[in-house]
C-alpha cells in the first residue's frame, strides 16, 4: 500500500485526486472515502499475496480459506464469491437462498452502467449475488458517492447506493465539503446526510 501522496494534506493525511484530505487510516480499509474512489484502487492498494492468499480485484489479499465460503470478504468487488471463481472449487455449495439485486426505479435517475454486465428479465435489469456492477446517471446529472458495487447474497447492495446530482446540486454538495474542511465540528458524514447522500 502507497501512503506517500500527502499533497497539501497535514501529517497523517493522504490526498486524493481531488484534491480533498482523508486519513492514511482510512486507506484500502474496503470504504470509498474520497469522492474519486481513488483511496481503494489497485494502484494505491495493491499487495503481494503469499501462497495461501486470494487476491481481490482492488489488490488486497485476503486468507484462501474465505474464498467461496458464502460470504463476501473483499470488501470492494466480492470477487472472492464470484461463479467464475468458486464453479471449480471442490465442495463449492452455493447458497440456495440467493437473491438478485435489481437496478432500481427509473425515478432515482440511477443505472447500470453499459460497460458492465446484467441480465434483463421482464423488462427489469438485475446482477446476481457476488456479481460486480458500475452504475452512471442521466447524462445531465453528477454521480456522488461509490459508482462500483457488488451484490450481496441476500439481494442488498454491499455498498450505499449512490446519488445522483444535479450541476447545482453538486455545485452545493461540494461548497459544504469545502467548508466543512475548515470546520472540523461537521464531521463528513455528517454532510452526506445534509445532502440525504446515503
């Protein structure tokens, strides 16, 4: 893991591509804390995995033993569950109480993204459990928040859903972070809720 990008951030902070601070402790912990997502991609948290370990797409490693067990353990993409991965594993029983995720109502002006994978039943788009998938906004509209998530078995998404801004809404959005950066009392959350973000 990289923990030299501190830009203009203070001691124990890491810049983002958007110039906004977080905590190193918040770095490849499996939680989207920059907007850009760049505090969990592969260039920031790619490891070299032991022999007894799975790498997850974003390039954590984790334990083999938590590959295919139902359960998923890479926080980002799931990939430890994927059926590409676990249809060879011996003694691989998927869970029967699988449910899909589906793409949502039209109203929330939030998709799949046409780049990733989904299946279409009944005019309805929907990814099965453990399947990665990338949303997008109308073409007029920002999106704000985790773009990639991943479905859990349940039929729940791993990550918050995220929302989709207008310019002047976003334009808002990003006002009260920067003020909040001076202000350490509104913790960043807190501005999530304010904008009803998750």
């Amino acid at each position: 893991m990289l923990e030299s990008q501190r830009g203009n951030c203070g001691q124990g902070e890491w810049q983002c591509v958007d110039k906004e601070c977080i905590p190193t402790s918040s770095l490849c912990n499996g939680k989207i804390d920059c907007t850009d997502g760049a505090d969990e991609a592969l260039a920031q948290c790619y490891e070299k995995c032991e022999e007894d370990q799975f790498q997850c797409g974003n390039g954590i490693c984790i334990s083999k033993d938590k590959v295919c067990d139902n359960t998923i353990d890479c926080p980002m993409d799931g990939a430890d569950e994927l059926q590409t991965v676990c249809e060879y594993v011996n003694g691989y029983k998927p869970s029967n109480s699988y449910r899909p995720c589906n793409e949502g109502p039209e109203e929330n002006g939030i998709f799949f993204s046409e780049s990733s994978t989904y299946h279409i039943a009944n005019g309805i788009k929907y990814v099965l459990p453990n399947e990665p998938i990338r949303f997008r906004c109308d073409y007029y509209k920002i999106i704000v928040g985790t773009e990639s998530n991943v479905c859990m078995l349940n039929g729940t998404w791993h990550h918050d859903f995220p929302k989709c801004l207008s310019p002047r809404e976003y334009r808002d959005y990003e006002a009260e972070l920067k003020k909040n950066r001076t202000n350490s009392n509104t913790p960043r959350n807190g501005i999530k809720k304010l904008f009803n973000l998750y």
